[in-house]
C-alpha cells in the first residue's frame, strides 16, 4: 500500500484504527490517549518524522503495530513520558513491577514486542542498555480489517474528534 493509499485508508478508518489499538494490541497492557494518536499519524504520515514513510509497503492489519514502531522516529518512548496524555502502560508496569528508563517498541516475527529498557544501575550509565521485560503481543494477520468491517457503525464524540482532526492533517 502506497502513502497515498496508507493516507487515505487511515482519513477513512481513522477512529476504527484507534479503537483496535486500545481494545486489540494493547489489551491488557495499557491505553493510547486519542490526541497523542493524533499527533502520532501527523508526525508519521504528514511530517514524516526522521522516517520515509512512503517507501515502506505497509500491509493495513500491520498498521496499528507498525504505528509504535516509530514513535518519536525511533520507536521508543521514555518512562517519563508514558502516562495518561500519551500511552499509558498501566497494566504492563503492574505485570513487570520492574524499574525501567524508557519502552522500545519494535515489530518481530509477528509480534509487536514492548521491551522495558534500562540505561542506568544506580544513577550511573552502562554501557549497553538492559532488557529488563519484554511484552510480545501477537500481530494479527487480518485483526484490523475484521474489526472494521464488524464495527463501521461504531460513533462517539472522540469518534467526531478524531475523524475531524485526521481529516485535517491529512
């Protein structure tokens, strides 16, 4: 799918595609926060952060994995920053009760995989970051067009939010 096509299809499913991400990929492992969703398809498919984005021939069920994947350009989110306005990792930082500097995100073999990464041991920085738990979340070869297709009626207020603020960045 060309950037045009990629455009296009999120302008049309802009709000189905949010939803799947909270009830599908990060199900029992937190929550994206609507306007942060918003700001990430701006900086991934209209300034085009650190990234050409149009070379890519991304499959649209890869899509909402694949949108992790480049955050900030690197795919990669500091502790700091992950809370409520953002993504909020509630439920992974439940299950891994384990201090970490920042989460990587990158897709694997059909997973998206969350590692909670630590660049420091007792104020000091290391050498090489540490792994300290990964989250590996199963990529669903089709999830996206399925949930789509079985929720197209779906609307919200954020459905109106979404859908307005997308189509004007894109």
């Amino acid at each position: 799918m060309q950037l045009t096509e990629q455009k296009e299809f999120i302008k049309k499913n802009a709000y189905l595609i949010y939803e799947y991400i909270n009830s599908e990929v990060l199900k029992n492992v937190g929550t994206l926060n609507p306007n942060f969703y918003i700001k990430l398809i701006d900086d991934i498919f209209v300034k085009q952060i650190d990234i050409k984005i149009g070379e890519l021939n991304i499959n649209v069920n890869i899509l909402p994995y694949f949108i992790f994947t480049m955050l900030f350009g690197k795919g990669k989110m500091d502790y700091t920053s992950l809370r409520a306005e953002t993504i909020d990792l509630t439920e992974i930082n439940k299950e891994s009760k384990i201090y970490y500097n920042y989460a990587r995100f990158t897709l694997e073999d059909d997973f998206l995989c969350i590692d909670l990464m630590q660049t420091k041991i007792g104020g000091m920085p290391i050498e090489e970051d540490i792994v300290k738990f990964t989250k590996r979340i199963p990529v669903q070869n089709s999830g996206l067009e399925k949930f789509i297709s079985k929720n197209r009626n779906i609307s919200s207020e954020t459905f109106k939010k979404i859908k307005e603020d997308i189509d004007n960045i894109l």
